[in-house]
C-alpha cells in the first residue's frame, strides 16, 4: 500500500465532470478526497477538513482561484497547494507562489504529474518558451486575471481599475481564449 492512505485531499474545479473525475482517481490512489466546485463550498471543506493537500483551478467560473490561496491557507495551514490550469502563465504561476501555493501545473496534467507536484519540494515553473505565442486574446485573458487577482477577485473594483463595464470583463472571463495564433 502507498503512503498516501490518510492524507485528506481537496479538488478545487469549477467543472463538475472534470471534478469527480479527478477526484475518482486520486481516490484511488489512496487520498481521502472531497470535491467543490465553487468558493463558498472549497473553503467550508477545507475548514471541515483540513486537507493536507489541494488542487484548486485557476479559473473557477470567470473569477480568479488565486483569490482562494490565502483563505484556504487560513483554514489549513499545513495544506500544500497545486495550482492547475489550462491556461499557464510564467507570471500566473510566480502570483500563484507568491500567494502560497506549492506548485502550478498546466492541464491536462495526467494523476501521476498532479501527485508529484502535491508532494515536490521545489516548485518547478517550466519556462520553455511555447510552441506558438500566444493569441491576443490569450494575452488579454491573462492581463485581466493578473488585475483581478491585484483586486482580490472583486468584479466591479476589476473593471473600474479597467475602465470597462462589469458585464463585459465578466463575459471575458467566462471566454476562454486559445492557446495560440489567432
């Protein structure tokens, strides 16, 4: 048997498919594992439980998971934070360090990748430069969840620091831009 058959777990995913999936597999790999799919419900588990280790989204319905690294530290401590994204940044991934997570990987991120990095003593950033750059709507992507995460994940106090409407920086966000060339 692993080591890994007491250890709380917490998926942090706005996707409830993707969710229970994850959430299966790291079951069956010995976690003691509990699923939110939205703020309220991940930091009332993480009080209740106090998972020893988290994978929590970094777009959880248009807003920043960003914002939930320190509340989630508050109410586990000891919890080591993954960070996972479909969307990776050099600069997401440094916030994300910054605000106390342990480790940040792009998806798809298969089990394996994801129990590694839960229990990596360094953080490992890659910083090969992509295949392709970035599209434009990927850059503006990043550029708002950066603001969002400066404005602790407040909508309106987002969009006035951008000058934009409230409706319209949340359907960007809910966007999800293309990885490459336009």
């Amino acid at each position: 048997m692993n080591t890994d058959c007491a250890a709380t777990l917490l998926v942090i995913d706005d996707d409830p498919a993707f969710n229970r999936v994850l959430a299966r597999a790291l079951g069956q790999r010995g976690f003691d594992v509990h699923g939110a799919t939205d703020c309220d419900g991940a930091l009332e588990l993480a009080r209740d439980h106090a998972p020893e280790f988290i994978v929590l989204d970094l777009n959880l319905d248009g807003a920043s998971g960003l914002r939930l690294i320190r509340p989630l530290l508050d109410a586990s401590p000891n919890a080591r934070i993954l960070v996972l994204t479909g969307y990776a940044s050099i600069a997401t991934a440094v916030d994300a360090v910054k605000l106390g997570a342990t480790q940040y990987l792009a998806k798809p991120a298969d089990v394996d990748s994801i129990i590694k990095g839960l229990r990596a003593e360094d953080v490992v950033i890659d910083e090969r430069a992509p295949d392709v750059p970035m599209s434009v709507d990927r850059l503006e992507w990043e550029h708002l969840q950066r603001v969002l995460a400066e404005h602790e994940g407040n909508i309106s106090a987002t969009a006035r620091a951008l000058k934009m409407h409230r409706r319209t920086l949340q359907r960007k966000l809910a966007r999800l831009p293309a990885a490459g060339l336009d």
